[in-house]
C-alpha cells in the first residue's frame, strides 16, 4: 500500500479562468471516533468531492505475537479476546484448536467439549453477524434495527455470562478440552434464545432488505470479483459466498473432531440445526 508521506497532487491551474485548485490532503483517524481508534484514512478533497482514499489497517495492532513468545499456550488465550473482541469465543476456539492440532491432541478431546465449542462459536458467529448488520444500518441512518440486532446480541452475552462469568472478553475453552462443565441451563437458555431471534431476523429483514435507502447505499457499492479473490485470499467464508463459491473455513476439515460435529450440525440435523449456504454471483456490499 502507498504510503502517505509519498503522495502528492500537484496543483492545477485553469489558463481559461485564471484559477489555481489544488487537491486538499485531510486525515480522518485514528483518533476520529468514526474509525474507533483502529483505523486511519487518509482523504482527498476537491471541495466536498472525495477523489482518493487510502486507508490504513493495524492501529489496534499491539504486538500480540511478540508477548506469546514468552509465555505458555494456555497464557495466550486472554490476548485471543482482543483480536476481534466482537466475537472472543470464536477467536478463543480457533486458536485452541491450533495449539490441540500442534500437540496432536485432537483425537484426545471429549466429543461434549467439543461439540459444546461448535454451539459457542455459532452464538459469537451470530452476535458478530448482529454487529456488523446493526452498526452498518445505523451508519446508514436506520437506528431501529441498530437496535433489534443489539437487543439480540444481549440475549446471546447472557448466555455467554451464564457460562464462563464474561460477556466480552471470554477466554473460555482450554487446551485440551473446557476448565468446567456448561452449568445446567445451558440448553434452556440456548432453546429460548432461538424461540425469540428467528422473529427479530424477520423484522430486521423487514425493515434493510426492501429498503430503498438501504438499498441506494450498499448495491453496486465495493464490488469484488472472483479475480480479486484469487490474488486476496484474506476474502473467505462467507466472503466467498457473493461469488458463488461455497466455501466455509469450518467445514472443509473432515479429520478434525471440531469439524467432524460441526458438519454434524449442517448436514445431518440431528434436530439441531439446518444451515443452507447461500450462494450468488454478484459481489457487491448488499449481497455480501
């Protein structure tokens, strides 16, 4: 990425009108509490036209590796909640099965640890999914389904809470399996929460889908194509999902214990849940 002490935008000069414009350079970040402090975007003005934005990544970035280089696996695991405190279970998760595929002790974990761990990702899943569709409509001007999608996330912190004590920070699941049981209104809570939310995704759906402003925003807006995604691979999951790949980091593991139950809960049922992998061909922010 160019950097911005190297950028420059020569000034024009209009022979017919005898005018001299110049580009204007304005930084909006890190400190601008619309970037929340992570992020740094450097803007070009033409009056109130924007001509050119280069962003800039990693201000969050605090050194994470360097300080597990001195401490144990099981040390690390606080620092996993940081990296994306919007959804620290899964985080926590992905890098305790990391560190259990290292040690070669997949085969050895408890199928209820495991299976307890798919369940916990799906909620931290589900309550980052309710952030970035309720912060995006707020910043679009839509507060009401801010809101619902809040609301729900809150149900699924309380479920958090009820297990391990937090509601941000997790840091929950051990190597080699969890530090205790899941207390015994685990399923209750996890039930009633998926009795409520289905009517609240409705009402969400309701509210952005068929929006008109919503739709003016986010359609034909930061296009990808599946050229970009061959030379960025940091595009997966449900980022593939526009360009009709099919493709899920969590499923595509058939030897691992985690993604052997997991696949439980996609294929088969089992009366727990029926996930269908919604595919399309256009790239776009409203698709994605």
């Amino acid at each position: 990425m160019e950097r911005v002490e190297f950028i420059s935008q020569e000034a024009d000069f209009n022979a017919d009108t005898g005018i001299r414009t110049e580009t204007m350079m304005l930084n909006m970040g890190p400190q601008h509490p619309a970037t929340h402090g992570v992020l740094r975007v450097v803007l070009y003005l033409d009056g109130e036209t924007v001509v050119k934005a280069v962003p800039y990544i990693g201000y969050l970035h605090r050194g994470i590796e360097k300080l597990c280089e001195h401490i144990t696996y099981q040390q690390c695991l606080p620092y996993t909640d940081r990296m994306d405190y919007l959804a620290s279970i899964c985080n926590n998760i992905g890098y305790i099965l990391t560190v259990e595929k290292l040690l070669g002790i997949q085969d050895a974990i408890p199928e209820r640890a495991k299976t307890a761990e798919v369940i916990l990702f799906e909620l931290g899943r589900i309550e980052s999914h309710l952030v970035g569709i309720g912060t995006n409509a707020l910043d679009l001007g839509a507060m009401s389904a801010f809101l619902y999608c809040f609301k729900e996330r809150e149900r699924i912190y309380d479920i958090l809470e009820t297990v391990c004590g937090a509601r941000l920070t997790t840091s929950y699941p051990r190597v080699g399996g969890l530090p205790l049981d899941l207390p015994d209104d685990f399923e209750e809570k996890v039930r009633n929460f998926l009795k409520v939310f289905p009517a609240t995704l409705a009402e969400v759906d309701s509210l952005l889908t068929r929006n008109r402003i919503w739709i003016d925003r986010t359609k034909g807006i930061l296009h990808f194509n599946k050229q970009f995604l061959t030379c960025n691979w940091y595009l997966y999951s449900f980022n593939c999902h526009p360009f009709n790949i099919s493709f899920s980091v969590l499923i595509r593991n058939s030897t691992c214990p985690f993604h052997q139950i997991y696949n439980k809960f996609i294929c088969h049922s089992n009366n727990l849940i029926i996930c269908n992998i919604i595919v399309h061909n256009i790239g776009d922010s409203i698709v994605r």
